[in-house]
C-alpha cells in the first residue's frame, strides 16, 4: 500500500488497527514490516484508520482515512 497526497510526498502518518497499538510511521510513505503484518492479520469486516498524515510540502494534516477490510 502507498499512501499519497495531492501536494508533495507523505513523511509521516500513523496507521490504526482493531485490537493493535497504533503505528506511527516516519519518514515513509509505504507500510512497514510491522504494519503489513497488522493488514496481514486484519478481519473482514475490521476499519483500519490513517490519519495525522504529513506532507513534505504542506504544514496541514488530512482528514482520517477509514477503509473497511472486506475480503
């Protein structure tokens, strides 16, 4: 999974899953090893949230991100 934005390059974002600690990912805009496990791993029917993402060329954080994880 890549995450982008319409204004520079994602740095930063943190990523939720059901019943997982949250994941703070720095300096990359793909899931770490970490995090495509907890994908790996998620139910159908779960909503995965990303959210306070980063953009390398705007101060303004996005709206979380909700996908539900349906098969």
């Amino acid at each position: 999974m890549l995450i982008t934005v319409e204004k520079g390059n994602v740095s930063d974002f943190k990523i939720y899953f059901p019943g997982k600690p949250t994941l703070a990912i720095s300096n990359s805009d793909k899931l770490n090893k970490i995090a495509k496990t907890f994908l790996e791993e998620a139910k159908v029917g779960q909503v995965i949230q990303i959210f306070n993402l980063k953009s390398s060329e705007s101060d303004l954080k996005s709206h979380p991100i909700k996908f539900k994880i349906i098969e």
